[in-house]
C-alpha cells in the first residue's frame, strides 16, 4: 500500500527530520520526500499506513499534511 501526502516541507533538512521522525515511529514504513513535485509529496509505503497519525505527528511538528486521493 502506498499512501501520498500534500506537505509544506521546504527543503531537504526539513525532509531528512520527517524522514527520521517516521522512522522512529513505524520502522516498517518505506518513506521518501519529492521536493520538486509542487505539493512537496511525502510517500508512505507499507503493508498498511496510519494516515491520521502520519498528519497528526505531521502537525504536531508544524507542518502542513494531507491525504492526497
């Protein structure tokens, strides 16, 4: 399962904490950032994601996040 995400990370560093945040919390996540795409995508890949708790751990850390369809 592959789930997309609309983000407002800005530049790599921002991108290498989210990565390293996602890690912490679900080590089973396969994660990666596309700062070129204009939405800023964050990809989430895994047998299942939590997409409410990747937004809310996204918002805590105040950044932008939502599901893209």
């Amino acid at each position: 399962m592959v789930e997309i995400f609309k983000t407002n990370i800005a530049n790599s560093m921002q991108a290498e904490l989210v990565l390293q945040l996602l890690e912490e919390q679900w080590p089973q996540y396969m994660a990666n950032v596309d700062l070129e795409d204009c939405d800023r995508i964050l990809r989430v890949e895994s047998d299942s994601v939590e997409n409410e708790k990747i937004v809310s751990l996204m918002h805590l850390h105040g950044y932008a996040c939502e599901v893209l369809n």
